[in-house]
C-alpha cells in the first residue's frame, strides 16, 4: 500500500509539474503574441501619422507659396517640395506589404496599381527636368495630397478604434471626384512630358518608353471605373459597422 501511495504522490507531483510548464510557456507565447500585436499597431499608427503630417505639409506649403508669390509659384513647387513628395511615395510602397501580411484591411490589386501609378509618374518627373517646372506637374502635387488627406486622417482614426462617418463619406465620396481630376491631370502630364522623352528615347535604349507611356494613359480610366464601384459596396457596410460599435 505504502509502495501504491508513493507512486500516487510522484504522479501527482509531476502533474502538477507538467501544468506549471504549460501555463509559463503559455502566458510567453500570449505575451509574445501582445507584444507582436502592440508593434504592429504603433507600428501602422505610426506610419499613418507620418504620412498624414507629410502630405499636411506638401499641401499647406503649396498653398502658402501660390498665395505669396502667385503663379510663380507654381514653377517651381517641385522643388521646393519634390523631395518630401517623394520620401512620402517611396513609403507608400509598404502598403503592398501591409496588405499582404494583413496588417491593413484592403483590396491588393487597386492599390497595388495606384501606387506603381505614382510611381512611374513621379520617376518621369524626376528624370525630366523640363518637366518639373510646368505648371501642370503644381495641380498634379495638390490633387495627389489631397487625395492623401482624406484616406489618411480615416486610416488613422481606424487605428484608434474611433471611426468617423464624416471621415468614412469624404474618403468615398469626395475621392471620386477628386481621382477623376488627378487622372485627368495625369494625362494631360504624360502628353506634355513625351516630346521631352522621344527625342532623348530614339537615341538610347529605352526607344519603347513613348509607348509604354501611352499605353499607360490608355489604362488610367480603367480606375475611374472602379471608383463608384468601391463606394457602393464598402461604404454602406463601414458605415453599418461603425454604427454598430457607436
């Protein structure tokens, strides 16, 4: 009996033993899984804060000088904002990945396209400097930033689980209008750069450049299309899960 109750003692010991390991390497895996939570999210709050105070600053100085100096201004609104136009952009390309690892909730394709869009726009930009002083390239900067500035303030309100209906209608209805401008705008920014590169592409190796450019004009309205689209099918649910948590 003696020998029966040592073995009962010495199970109930390394029971007792086995639950203890299982709750420490529990509560480590629930606090890694915190703490991972808790960088992702200041993580993409932080990203969103710098985006919004980025583009806040584009649109504000932009506005400032074409009120000071008038349209002289706007020959030279590349340069004095060319360079955080373009840290802003080349951080946007973290949106593809924040997609893709969930981080941000959003369709990968319409923004995958919207971002390389920018890209190759503002990389011709960059590359022609007889473009960088036309006036179109001024009203091209504002659209862009304003554009930026009704998703980010909602993408950061999100963050902090305080949406905003009035933020939720600007960034699907005020957006439709405002892309139909920029693409317009877009194009009329790739007519006026093509006699810049032809000259330059007939000569070097980059000859099919003029016809990739126009065959990207061609594409830009398929985004006009999408536009009422996206509002009618993710603001009437946004709106009735905001509702709900209100």
């Amino acid at each position: 009996m003696e020998y029966f109750h040592f073995l009962f003692t010495v199970k109930t010991k390394l029971l007792k033993s086995a639950q203890r390991k299982h709750r420490s390497v529990w509560s480590v895996c629930h606090e890694t899984t915190e703490l991972r939570f808790s960088f992702r999210l200041v993580y993409i709050f932080s990203y969103n804060l710098f985006q919004f105070c980025g583009h806040t600053w584009i649109l504000a100085n932009t506005i400032v000088r074409f009120l000071t100096f008038g349209q002289d201004a706007l020959a030279d609104t590349f340069y004095s904002v060319g360079f955080v136009m373009s840290l802003c952009q080349l951080l946007s390309n973290l949106e593809i990945y924040h997609i893709t690892d969930g981080i941000e909730k959003a369709r990968l394709i319409p923004r995958f396209i919207q971002v390389m869009e920018k890209n190759i726009l503002l990389i011709m930009v960059i590359m022609l400097e007889e473009v960088q002083s036309k006036h179109v390239v001024c009203v091209q900067f504002f659209l862009w930033n304003t554009l930026d500035l009704l998703r980010y303030p909602h993408e950061l309100l999100c963050v902090m689980e305080r949406p905003s209906i009035t933020m939720l209608w600007s960034r699907y209805t005020l957006w439709i209008p405002l892309y139909i401008l920029s693409v317009a705008v877009e194009g009329v920014t790739v007519y006026q750069a093509l006699p810049y590169i032809e000259p330059s592409a007939s000569h070097s190796a980059y000859i099919h450049l003029p016809f990739l450019l126009m065959l990207y004009l061609s594409l830009l309205p398929v985004g006009l299309l999408r536009a009422p689209k996206g509002r009618k099918t993710r603001l009437p649910k946004a709106a009735a899960v905001i509702s709900s948590q209100t």
